[in-house]
C-alpha cells in the first residue's frame, strides 16, 4: 500500500475528510439501484418483447415477479461474497472500488438492451453484473464508515450515520419518481441509462477520495476462525430463527416493488391533483421512513411503553402483524379490482403507510439489535447473515410465483417445434398446426400459431372449439354493451350458462379487471388448471374523452407528445392493447395462466404472515437477550 495511505484513523476530533465523498457516493448509488429496480417488473411486462427487431410474446405478471424476486434475492446474497473478499483478500476500498466497476457495466448492459444482440441476455448478465455490484458492496460501505473514526472522534459517528441513512432515502425518493417517467416518455435507453450515469458519477466520487480516507487491510484467515468459534457459533444459532421470521418479512415487504405494481397497473392513478405512474407510488416510502424514524422514536415508541415494556423483539412482533394488516388491506383492494372496480390509488398508499410503519419497526430494530446481540469480532459477519434474511424471503416468493404458473400447451408443443425443425423453414412459415393433446393433426383439439418471421403473433383453435367459444364471448360483449361497457357480474352467467367446450367442459366466466375478463374451460383433458385449458381472454377499450389534454403534472411538460411504448409500437406494426379507441379485442390461449389469481394470490400471504405472527410469540417470548457487547 502507497505511502500515501492512512491506515489508521487519526486522533483528530473533527469530522473525517472522507465522510464527504463516501455520503455522496451513497446517495448517487442508491439512485441507480432504486431507480432500475423502480421500473424492472413494468419494463419486463410491458417493453422487453418490444426491444428487438422481431417480437415475441409480453412476459406474464407472474414470470415477471419470480424473475424480480430471484433478482432481489441475490442482491442479499452477495453481501455474504462481498465480505468475505473484503475481509480476506481485498480490503474495503479496494473491493469498493473493483466491483463499482462491474456494477456500472451492469447498468450499462441495461442500456444497451435493443441495440444489439438478444435483449433477454442483456437483461441477464446487466441483472448479474448489478448483483455483484450492488450486493458485494454493500456490507463494505457502511463498515468503511467507521473505519474512518477514531477515539477522538467517535461521538461523530451516530450523526453521520443519520445522514448516510438520509442520503440512501434521498437517493431513492428522487429516483422512484423519475425513472419511471423516463421509461414512459423516452423508453428504456434514457431510464436504464441515467441511473448508470449516476453510478458512474458515484464511482468517480469514491475514487477522488481514495487519498482521504482510512484503508484497513484486509484481515486474512481470522474470518474463518471467528466463525467457527464455540460462541460464533451459538450466537447464528439463536439469531437464525429469528431470520427467518424477518425473511417472511421480506417475503412480503418487496412485493411492493412487484405485485403491487402490477395492482395499481388496475387501478385509478389519478391522485391529489397528480397522475401517477403505477412504479411512482414507491416513492412513498422513503420519505414516510424519514418522517416515521423520528416520529417512532419519540412519540410512538414512549407512548406504547406506558403500557407494557417495548423491547427489540416486542417491537418486531407489532411489525409482523402490521405486515399482515397491511396485506390484508391489499387483498380487499384486489377484490374490488376483481369484481370490475378500479379503486382509488389511495388505498393503496394507506397500505404503504401500514407495510412501511412495520418496516421501521422490524428491518432497522432487527439490525441494531443483531449487532447487539453478536460477539465484538463478529460484528460484520452478524450482518451479512442478517442480509441473507432478505435473500431467504425474496427467494421464497419467488419459488411461489414460479409454483402458480401454469405453462401453456401450444408454448410448450412450439418449443419441440423449434428444436426439430430447421430455423429458415420457422422463418418463412406463416402458419404451423400442432397436434394437440392427442397428437394427431387434424382433430379438435389442434393448436393453429400465426406466425411473422418466426415469432408466434397469435393462437387459434380448431373450428369447434372456436365456435363455441365466439358463441359465449358473443354473449358476455353483448352483454357489457348494454351495460355501457363494463363486465357483467360473475352471477349472470354462472357455470355451464354459456354453454360447453368441444369435450363437454362448462366455459367458465370470470372478471379480471375492469378492462379484462377471460372464457375458459378444462379443454381435451378434462383437468382444469393445466396446460390443456383452453379460452379466451376479452378487453375492452374505452375511449376517456373527458381526461384533460393539458399536462397532468408539472414535469409532463417537459414529455413528448406520444409515449415510447406508442411509438415503438407503431414502429413495429403491433397493437397495443388498451391504445385503441372504444372497442373489443379477443385473445386466445391455452393454458398460461396462474393457480392463485386476483385476490387468492394477496390472502395467500396473508394468512401466511398472520400465522407466522402467532408463532413469533412463544419465539420471542423464550429468547434469552444477551446484554450488549462492545
């Protein structure tokens, strides 16, 4: 190491000179990553099939949720790396420094989705590259903080920490609220683009400290020897337990960044005088966690104390049941959108002012008391198991996601297509007609794809299935007609009223959404939820003649006339559902869907975050507290 670098902290009382440039580097790169994951689940639904040449077919809600879920987990993961090649090989600014780099080609990869190459691999090595960065830096940047105090110092230490916490919520408010504008208006490009910008910017800022800071070297095997040690040991012993009720936590928690973006997709977005983008409503959250972290502290905290003694883990237990709470506010919610309404973006930011109250109360309580709770010499440890709570829980509502989907026959019998036949003979075919359950061409169960340059545009059934089918849709459009283009209620056509399938299956009726509802029945294997259903999916676009053609927002001024989304869309030849003046567009499919749809999805975890609670009682109530170490 350079002559140049302090390795030890000096006897200074004053504010170290590094401070500066590591809160503004956490601040520029927490815009990035919040940024990004701000708009990832609306990008992979509605833009990914759009960036190539050649399109293919929007990804569902629920593939995009388990691929957003897999993501957030393994940013938790790699805390775990990120430690261990700081602590052993690398020191803190250096491994800072080294996976920076990966992080910024992260985003750029990102970026660059649409210029070149298969868009989906972009997307995957950028959401790796951002994994690594991202993750690995993490455990080493608030440690590195401290490493900059000494003796004389340290009383510094608590307030600098507030405004590191400032800047991480600074970074993410402002971020929330413009990517997604910029993914609406200018696409993909700019909304993955600037936040790589800022990433960039906060890596240079990090480097031009390097000669102000303090550097530890790295500690080599001791790491190895501290874990394994008898009380090591018995403190993750008593701890994960405890992780895993703050893992279900998680589970629950980042959903806002998935799930209940794709709700509010449903739901009326005009709100105290602004219409939001449905990824926009997360802006909330950080600054409610500014407003409650002192609220919390100084009125809610003292006030429950009057009544019973508020310890750590009491304080956990409340937020597990506020999760609940919360959930369950959102599942009535999804009920409304189920019947047809589409209910006020309001209430689903009460839901955000219960799910972030039990936030405060479990993720910041649960990381200071690990960290009173693990031996001196394992502090940086304590915390990256700590991180792996939330690697559990995302992971865990990612396998949900991937358990619900059901897959669909014609993608799958499409695939073995693919594999058999030559790519050129795929390219310049118009239509392709699989066998079908029974696998024989021909017969009623056949599957017709349209096809353009190789790309499945549309599926088509057999003349008997269709029939059947464009008999019942008839009915449910006509219907809705005369009821001024909304859904009619589930009750007016019950089970076998709009008659039966080729195989004798009712056509079961079903509303999705005020602008959807879907046909289906069991199909030629007589099993319903598989990937044999067969149906339709009906949407019906209505023309709002009465939305103000003025700018909703003060921002939208500065927005071109037409969205990205529109004019790509046109630039391909395609349709975009609900862009079309008043009308009805039918869909076919088989299979596709998920188990748990509309509200059965949000009272899953509901009851499951409820049960979780109840248990969380006898836990807490027998663990040991340890006082704390120094």
């Amino acid at each position: 190491m350079s002559k140049d670098i302090r390795t030890e902290a000096s006897d200074s009382a004053h504010m170290p000179p590094g401070i500066p440039y590591i809160i503004g580097n956490e601040a520029a790169e927490r815009f990035s990553f919040y940024g990004m994951r701000a708009i990832l689940v609306v990008f992979m639904t509605r833009y990914l099939w759009l960036m190539d040449e050649q399109t293919g077919s929007p990804m569902s809600n629920a593939q995009a949720t388990e691929h957003y879920h897999q993501f957030v987990a393994w940013v938790y993961f790699t805390p775990l790396l990120g430690a261990l090649l700081s602590d052993i090989f690398l020191g803190k600014y250096r491994t800072i420094m080294l996976l920076s780099v990966l992080y910024c080609a992260g985003h750029a990869a990102l970026a660059m989705m649409g210029t070149a190459g298969n868009s989906p691999l972009w997307l995957m090595a950028g959401l790796v590259m951002i994994c690594l960065g991202s993750g690995g830096i993490k455990p080493c940047v608030s440690a590195h903080v401290g490493d900059q105090f000494g003796v004389n110092n340290q009383h510094l230490l608590s307030k600098i920490y507030h405004w590191f916490y400032f800047a991480i919520n600074f970074g993410s408010f402002f971020s929330t609220l413009l990517t997604p504008w910029l993914l609406e208006w200018y696409g993909p490009h700019w909304a993955f683009g600037i936040p790589g910008a800022l990433m960039a910017i906060a890596t240079v800022m990090f480097w031009w400290g390097r000669h102000q800071f303090v550097h530890i070297p790295a500690g080599g095997m001791k790491f190895f020897r501290e874990l394994f040690s008898a009380e090591g040991l018995w403190t993750l012993a008593k701890l994960i337990p405890l992780y895993l009720f703050i893992a279900l936590f998680w589970a629950l928690y980042d959903q806002t960044g998935s799930s209940w973006v794709l709700q509010a997709e449903n739901m009326d977005l005009h709100f105290a005088g602004i219409t939001w983008l449905e990824s926009q409503v997360q802006a909330i959250n950080p600054i409610l966690i500014l407003v409650y972290i002192p609220l919390f502290t100084f009125v809610v905290y003292p006030w429950i104390h009057r009544f019973f003694p508020l310890t750590p883990l009491r304080k956990i237990g409340i937020g597990l049941f506020l999760v609940a709470a919360s959930f369950a506010l959102i599942g009535l919610i999804q009920s409304w959108i189920d019947a047809g309404e589409k209910p006020s973006i309001g209430w689903q930011l009460v839901a955000y002012l219960i799910i972030t109250a039990a936030e405060v109360m479990i993720s910041i309580v649960g990381l200071e008391f690990s960290y009173t709770q693990s031996p001196k010499n394992m502090k940086s440890l304590v915390m990256a198991f700590y991180l792996l709570a939330v690697f559990v829980g995302n992971l865990f509502t990612a396998e949900i996601n991937r358990f619900i989907q059901i897959p669909s026959a014609s993608r799958l019998q499409w695939e073995q297509v693919q594999a058999q036949q030559p790519a050129a003979l795929r390219r310049d075919a118009r239509n392709v007609v699989l066998p079908g359950l029974d696998q024989q061409t021909g017969t009623k169960d056949d599957l017709i794809l349209r096809l353009s340059q190789g790309q499945v545009k549309s599926v088509d059934f057999s003349s008997e299935v269709e029939a059947a089918f464009d008999k019942a849709t008839k009915r449910v459009i006509e219907r809705a007609q005369k009821l001024g283009h909304r859904w009619p209620d589930e009750t007016e056509f019950p089970v076998g009223q709009l008659g039966v399938d080729p195989w004798g299956n009712p056509i079961r009726y079903s509303i999705c959404s005020q602008s959807e509802c879907r046909l289906i029945s069991a199909g030629p294997d007589q099993v319903n939820d598989t990937p044999w259903d067969m149906g339709v999916l009906v949407r019906v676009s209505v023309a709002d003649e009465s939305e103000a053609v003025v700018p909703s927002s003060w921002w939208d001024r500065f927005r071109p006339e037409h969205t990205w989304l529109h004019r790509r869309a046109q630039e391909m030849g395609v349709a975009l559902a609900g862009e079309a003046s008043t009308g009805y567009t039918v869909t076919r499919f088989s299979g596709g869907q998920t188990k748990w749809e509309g509200q059965a999805y949000y009272w899953f975890f509901t009851v499951l975050m409820l049960a979780a609670s109840i248990l969380y009682i006898p836990f807490a109530w027998m663990y040991r507290v340890k006082k704390m170490t120094t």
